[in-house]
C-alpha cells in the first residue's frame, strides 16, 4: 500500500510565499517521477510542476520564475517553493508519483489534495 500525503497549504496575502511538502511511504522500490498538479473551481486539473529522476523539471508557464520544485530521494519527499503568490494560484494542489511499488510494478498515485487560497 502507497500513500502520498501533502502538507503546507493555507491562506496567504498576495506577494507571499508558501512551502508544499509531499511524503510518500508504503511499500516503494523506486520512484521514477514527482510532481504537483492543482485544480481551481470550475476548471481542469493542470501541471504546476515536475521533477524526473535525474533531477530533471518542468514547469508550467504561469509559475516559471515565481514556483521551485525539489525532491528528497532519501526520504521519499517532494516540495514546491511557492514565491511571488496571486490570486490565481488559489486552487487544491495534489501530489502526484509515478513509482514502481511490490513486484516492480510501475503505478501513477495521487495525493488527497491540499488547499492553498491567495487573498487578501
């Protein structure tokens, strides 16, 4: 069983920052991707941000500069620096990993989802 469980969300005023941290455990052999996705009322889920093994990631368009994706391979842990925040970024943000679990078996998991609101 692989659990991914998110943490850091909340409310913040326009122009601050937040730290989104994503742990995953259970029984893992090796995780081959992380990333974030949020989702905003009334619209699709989209890629906020990604890290591969390798270190290698990608962002969306409307975080480059301003969001910075990191990964513990240790631990088993992804983060997302949020910098500069605006309104728009308001939305539930998941965890997201691709990772091979018992039996070398490549599976895509989800975390429950953390909300983070940007207002003043």
């Amino acid at each position: 069983q692989v659990q991914l469980v998110e943490s850091g969300g909340g409310l913040v005023q326009p122009g601050g920052s937040l730290r989104l941290s994503c742990a995953a455990s259970g029984n893992i052999f090796s995780i081959n991707a992380m990333g974030w996705y949020r989702q905003a009322p009334g619209k699709q889920r989209e890629l906020v941000a990604g890290i591969f093994s390798g270190s290698r990631t990608n962002y969306a368009d409307s975080v480059k500069g301003r969001f910075t994706i990191s990964r513990d391979n240790a631990k088993n842990t992804v983060n997302l620096q949020m910098n500069s925040l605006k309104p728009e970024d308001t939305a539930v943000y998941y965890c997201n990993a691709d990772l091979f679990s018992s039996g070398w078996v490549l599976k895509n998991y989800w975390g429950q989802g953390t909300q983070v609101t940007v207002s003043s």
